[in-house]
C-alpha cells in the first residue's frame, strides 16, 4: 500500500499510525486484497481495507481470461465505491460503515468498519434455520430499504451472473433448450413490476454473524436494479443441499415475505405474489450461468434441473 492511501486511513479514522495486521482474502482473479488494519490513538482498534489494484497480467481461477472479464470486474469496484459513497448509508439491513473511498490512478481504496470488531466475528460454512432465516431477514430489509430506487451509478441489473454480462458463457452452454430460453428467462425477472437493489452475490460467504444471531453483510460489487427473489435464490443454493432447497422452500418463501412485509411496513400483496411466482424463474437463471461457467459444479443437480425444466415449460 502507497504512502498516499496509508495518510487517507490515518486522516479517515483519526490514528497517529498503522499496522497491517492480515490479509483477509485475496480478491479474485489478483484484483488487490482485503486487510485487517490496526490503529494506534483512533476511536477504533482496527478497520478492515478493501485494496484494489487491477492486475498486469489476467489470470482467472476457472481459464475465463478475457477482455470481457476484466471488464465486468473493473465496472464491479467502480459500482462498489459509488454504492459506499451514496447509497450504503440507508440500507436498513446492516452492513459495514464506510469511512472512506479514494481512487488513484488504477488503484482503489475503501475503508470500512470491521466488523469483527463490532460484533460480527462468526463466517459460518455450514448453517441451521435459525441462521438461514436470520439471512433471510437482512435480504428482506435490505431490498425494503430500496425499494422502487434508481440504481443510478450501480450496475442497471445486479448480480455477476445477468446475462447481457455472461454472453461468453451462454455460448457454451451445452443444454440447447436452456440457451435458447435463457433470453425468456432474463426477461421475465428484468421486467418485473416491482424493483428494489439487489446485493447481487448474497452468497453465505458474504455475511457475519453475531454469536446471538444478528447478521451483517459484506461484498457490494455487484449490487444494482432488481428483483429482490434473485438474491434468495441464490443465497438459498449457497447453503442447502438438493433435498433441503426442496423440502423447505416453502418456509423460505414465507419466512423472507414475512420479513420483507414488516420491513416495508404497508402490506403490498401485489409484490409479493409477483416476487413469488419468480423464485423459481431466478433459480433457472442462475442454472443458466453456472451449467455455462462450470458444467461440473456442485450446485448443478437434480433439483435445479427440475426446476429450470418447469421454468422453461411455462414460458
């Protein structure tokens, strides 16, 4: 880290100086690293650093190494700092506070709260329903707190996986029948009434837990317009197997639509039955990237193909 980005940490926390403290995770693809950062004399012992730096040399885990790519990517950061700098602030669903952004030639820099510190130490690889629906209830304030927004700034449609960004990936999709409804899929989620601001990788891995359950947020690169279920959908196949995405769907649906309710405060049965006859087309949606993307992953089963089969049926 530059000399410059280490005074914009000491001037946005107060401190008389720093330590890095570790490295959190590497970003993907060799985008920059996220650091935990002590502090010395500031209000707070430490902060956590999102570092980007876009790399020489393109180097993707999966071989997607292409202009495309790197593209999606650079756009990704540049909507996270508009996202810290404008609209964090009035996400009801909690999430870190940003204490500063600073871009300087291909670098950028976002300091957050950590939170860890603030009382969100816990990553969970494996959850119970307590856990599931406490992530439901953040997704349901979080796309309450949205509602209706113009995603100026951010991505026109949230999540990595929309399909005007994945035209690469839906070339190669071997599955004849989903390539050629992929377009019918994307435009049914795309044109839905009711919008909100989709955090658009609300993966399990993205959220911190409190040891009495409360949940945080992390990761906003591609948040943007939406419909909300997309987010469920996906945060649902981060963590169940087959059978329990199945056996509980629906107690998901009801949980987060009773969440999203009292969040919104006025009942609006019109959202929710739209919201609800998508969940299953945002499912196939994602099918479609992931069955493109990697053929062999471990969320392609059963379940998701049976859906996506229906999905396509009723189109």
């Amino acid at each position: 880290m530059n000399e410059y980005f280490k005074s914009v940490i000491l001037q946005s926390t107060g401190a008389s100086s720093l330590t890095v403290q570790e490295t959190i995770q590497e970003l993907w693809s060799g985008y920059g690293k996220i650091m935990r950062v002590g502090l010395e004399n500031a209000a707070v012992e430490s902060v956590v650093v999102k570092h980007v730096q876009l790399p020489g040399t393109k180097a993707h885990p999966r071989g997607w190494n292409t202009d495309i790519g790197h593209q999606r990517k650079v756009k990704s950061y540049t909507v996270e700092t508009t996202w810290y700098a404008t609209y964090s602030s009035d996400s009801a669903a909690r999430l870190p506070q940003c204490l500063a952004v600073e871009t300087q030639n291909d670098e950028v820099l976002m300091v957050l709260e950590d939170l860890d510190a603030a009382g969100y130490p816990l990553r969970k690889r494996t959850v119970g329903w307590g856990d599931i629906a406490s992530c439901l209830a953040w997704l349901a304030q979080f796309h309450a707190s949205y509602l209706g927004k113009t995603p100026d700034g951010l991505w026109e449609v949230g999540t990595y996986w929309h399909l005007a960004t994945r035209p690469q990936e839906l070339a190669v999709l071997g599955d004849a029948r989903l390539r050629a409804a992929a377009p019918a899929i994307d435009e049914k989620l795309n044109n839905c009434e009711y919008q909100t601001f989709v955090h658009g990788d609300a993966k399990l891995a993205n959220f911190c837990f409190a040891h009495d359950g409360g949940v945080a947020g992390v990761d906003f690169q591609y948040v943007g317009g939406g419909c909300g279920i997309k987010d469920v959908a996906y945060f649902i196949g981060s963590c169940l197997d087959e059978r329990e995405c199945e056996r509980l769907e629906a107690q998901i649906l009801d949980t987060y639509f009773e969440h999203l309710q009292a969040a919104i405060g006025a009942r609006n049965d019109a959202l929710e039955q739209e919201w609800r006859s998508l969940y299953r087309v945002a499912w196939a949606d994602f099918h479609r990237f992931l069955k493109g993307w990697s053929p062999g992953h471990w969320k392609i089963n059963s379940y998701s193909e049976r859906v996506t089969a229906a999905v396509i049926n009723s189109l």
